[in-house]
C-alpha cells in the first residue's frame, strides 16, 4: 500500500505526530495523532462505545489546514 503523505504538524519534529496521509487507491484519510487521554474518550463514549479494535486520537488545530489538504487529496483520489 502506498499512501499519499500530506503533512506532519510544524512541532512534530522528524519522528513524531500528527502526520496525516491519504490513500489515493481508496481515497481514505489516513491519521496518525496522539491517543486521547481520558476525558477526550469519555467525551467520545457520550455518543457511543468505542470498539475494541478502535481508538481515538486527537490532532490539534494546527492540523486543521493540512486535514483540509488531506480530504481535497481524498476526494480526488482515483478510487476504485
């Protein structure tokens, strides 16, 4: 699999997150972020379990333009 790499937050130095990516085969955004601390999930659990093979996480509002990037990229990926 091959993903399309949009950005990495400007703080995240060489190795660390958020990053955010798409893949352009299915035009699924792809996001790698922190995993949320625990009022963050429970604020997500209000509106319904999470399932075990599932997880939150949380990028921050810097991300917020690149995030836009990535959904642009997803939408004109060439999907099958």
């Amino acid at each position: 699999m091959t993903l399309r790499f949009i950005g990495k937050g400007p703080e995240s130095g060489k190795d660390g997150s958020p990053t955010v990516f798409v893949d352009p085969d299915s035009g699924d955004l792809v996001v790698q972020g922190w995993i949320a601390d625990g009022p963050t999930r429970a604020g997500c659990l209000e509106a319904g379990p999470i399932p075990d093979h599932e997880t939150v996480v949380r990028m921050p509002a810097l991300m917020v333009a690149m995030v836009r990037e990535t959904c642009d990229a997803a939408e004109r990926a060439d999907v099958h």
